[in-house]
C-alpha cells in the first residue's frame, strides 16, 4: 500500500507540470524515488533505471498536454497559430 500511495503521489505532482521539460525532470525524480524503493538490495541500479524511465514518461506525457494549435487565417492572406477554441 505504501508503494502504491508513493506511486500515485508521483503521478499527481507529474499531471501539475507546465513544461515537457519540467515533466521530464519531475519524472525522473519520481522514477528514481519509486525505483530506488521497489528495486530491493540494489537501489542505485533501480534508481538508475527508474530515473530514466521517469524521465522519458514525463516528457512523453507533459507533450501530449498542451493545448492544440490551430491555423487562422485574415481576410488579406495573411496567417497566424494561436490556441484552438475549446
């Protein structure tokens, strides 16, 4: 249950970040945390190997939160990218 309740702490501060670079880092330090805690004797390996994981979640998942980009375009031609309508 412990493990569980670390885990799902980690996940809610990563869901918190702005930036696919401040996920990533927040990911690893989750990843190191939750894996230095599970990997029994050998804790720098699941640090290690927990980290990276972390880190690379983090970044896939702070990507995919941002808001989509739409095109639009003036009655003259020209164009511009700005948030789309929700």
């Amino acid at each position: 249950m412990k493990k569980f309740m670390i885990i799902l702490s980690c996940a809610g501060l990563l869901a918190a970040c702005d930036t696919p670079e401040q996920s990533a880092l927040l990911g690893a330090a989750a990843g190191a945390a939750i894996g230095a805690e599970t990997s029994g004797k050998n804790k720098d390996k699941g640090a290690l190997i927990g980290a990276i994981a972390g880190a690379a979640a983090g970044a896939a998942l702070g990507g995919t939160q941002q808001a989509p980009q739409c095109r639009y375009r003036y009655p003259d031609g020209t164009e511009y990218v700005a948030d789309c309508p929700q």
